[in-house]
C-alpha cells in the first residue's frame, strides 16, 4: 500500500431525518416535519468524505446482517471505499441514528442505536493491522468502543503514522492515548468537555488549545461552526476563517470537515491551507441535507474556492 492511503477506523449507521420548524424541547411534540434516510456515522462519513475528495480510503467497520448493513456497504462501493475490512456482526443490527434538524436554523439534534458499531472490537483492527500500518493517515472517532480506538491507536503511533483524533461523542479519555494523537480536532462543546474552558470567544479557542498541547497532542483544530476551525500547534494559533453560506443541515459537516483535512494532509498540503480546504468542504456540506449526500466531490471543492478566490471569507468575531 502507497503511503497516501487514509484509512478510517469507525462508526456506520443509518440516519433517519426529520426536518421540523424548530427542534422539539423535552416533552413536547412538534408535527409537520420532512422524513429522509441517508447513510451516516461519523466513521463512514469521514470516509466517504475522504474519498469523494479524491482519497484512497479504506474503512474498518461493522455492521448487521441486516437491510441497513447490505445497504451501506453498497454505498461505500459506489463511492470507492475498500471495504474489505468492513465485517457483518451475526446477532446486532446496524446502527441508526435518528435526528431532529431545524428548518430556520439547520441545527440538529442526535440520538444513536449503536447497535453492530459497539462490537467492532481490537480483534476487528488486529486484523487490518496491515493497512493501517502502512496508511498515510489514520482517522477515529468515538462512536466504537474506547479499547477499539486504543488498538488502532497503538498500531499507528508505533509505525509513524499520523492519527485524526475527532474526539466525538465526548468521553474521558487516557493520557497515553492523547499523547499518540498528532491531530486532535474537537468543535467548542467538546472542547469544553475535554478542557473546562467554555469557548465562546476566539480567546477561549486559545486557551482551550494550549491545555490540549500540554497534553502531549501535537497539533490542535477547535472547529467553531460558523466562524471557521481554529489551528494550534507548537509553532503558533490561527484561526483559518469559514466561507459564509446558507445552511439547510449541518448534520455530518464535522466529519465531513475531518475526511477532506485528511486527503488534503495526505497530499502534502501545509497544516493552515489544508484547514482551509477542509474548511470548503464543511461550508459545502451544510448546504446539502443528509450526512453522507452533502459530501463535495473534489471537482465541488475546487470550484467552490474558485468561486470565492478574492471574496472575503466570513469575518472572525468573539462571539
């Protein structure tokens, strides 16, 4: 395997979408919402992500032997994921994800079955031990279980390869795992989590990334929605600003941001401009329902800078 490759060791689920006027409070019923299904999980997200940016991905997963399952892997293909390491687990069901998105807003709120996703085991990445030893990136999340990730972790510090940490659904998580992580890329609430410090201000962003760096993470990106994702490492902070568009779902546009950072990465782009790249994509995405379908080709992203080369990106502000 070339040294370019990305593999993505993850979640896959259904998303099943209800579009509503504004995102129910506890308790309360809210009628007259769009429904709509579309492949999701941020595992596979990412991955699709990557791949549709021009990646060679590879994703290890697990699924049920279920419609869901059979329907998923399906899509990886068509998208030109090698799935040889996606694995069907015989008793759990695929997992879903059921999801609430204001109109006005494209806000969301999220509950997951994890169903087969919980069972993707060391055993699972054991066995791809070859692919992510030799991959350029290696890309997790949180959906799996922590021993999942620690393994796959493991293999790819010792070999050299750099890890995409997207601390998502946060969790307490050891030392000697942060340590192995070149890339640590949480949004403000995880950041929060992972820090004490509630980022609401670009401030925030840079004391929140300096307790991180001290953990022994190499390199830091706080993405912060609408105002773009901000970049610390041991050379310095910058906040990479975001392209103003009008979103519909913004389901998906974190992995999504985190797949196309990993081919931009992989092909040797320097850290700030690969965080704007990835930066396109995510605007992209947000325009698009669905997690999977709002995933740009690479042939979108490029036009989209075009686009917008010269344009003023979306200001910064401390808000």
């Amino acid at each position: 395997m070339s040294k370019d490759k990305i593999v993505v060791v993850g979640s896959s689920n259904t998303d099943m979408t209800i579009r509503l006027a504004h995102l129910p409070k506890p308790g309360e019923t809210e009628l007259g919402g769009d429904f709509s299904t579309a492949a999701g999980g941020k595992g596979a997200n990412q991955a699709v992500g990557a791949a549709r940016a021009g990646g060679s991905v590879t994703l290890v997963a697990k699924v049920g032997q279920d419609m869901f399952g059979d329907k998923a892997i399906k899509g990886y293909l068509k998208d030109g994921l090698n799935v040889d390491f996606v694995s069907c687990d015989a008793v759990e069901k695929s997992g879903v994800a059921l999801i609430f998105v204001g109109k006005k807003s494209g806000e969301n709120s999220i509950a997951v079955a994890s169903g087969a996703n919980s069972k993707l085991s060391p055993a699972d990445v054991k066995k791809a031990a070859k692919v992510i030893t030799e991959a350029k990136l290696l890309i997790m999340q949180l959906e799996t279980p922590l021993a999942t990730v620690e393994a796959a972790a493991a293999l790819a510090f010792k070999a050299g390869v750099r890890i995409i940490l997207n601390p998502a659904p946060a969790q307490k998580l050891p030392d000697k795992l942060l340590k192995e992580i070149s890339i640590f890329t949480p949004n403000e609430i995880e950041a929060e989590f992972y820090t004490g410090v509630k980022v609401t201000t670009i401030e925030d962003a840079g004391r929140a990334a300096d307790k991180l760096l001290a953990k022994g993470i190499k390199t830091v990106i706080i993405t912060l929605g609408t105002r773009g994702s901000f970049v610390a490492d041991k050379d310095g902070k910058k906040l990479v600003p975001s392209f103003k568009v009008k979103p519909i779902d913004t389901t998906g546009a974190g992995d999504i941001y985190n797949g196309v950072l990993a081919v931009a990465l992989a092909e040797g782009k320097p850290m700030l401009e690969a965080a704007r790249y990835a930066n396109a994509a995510g605007a992209i995405s947000v325009t698009i329902l669905g997690a999977q379908p709002s995933a740009p080709t690479r042939k979108e992203i490029e036009a989209f800078l075009a686009k917008t080369k010269g344009r003023k990106q979306k200001p910064a502000t401390n808000k």
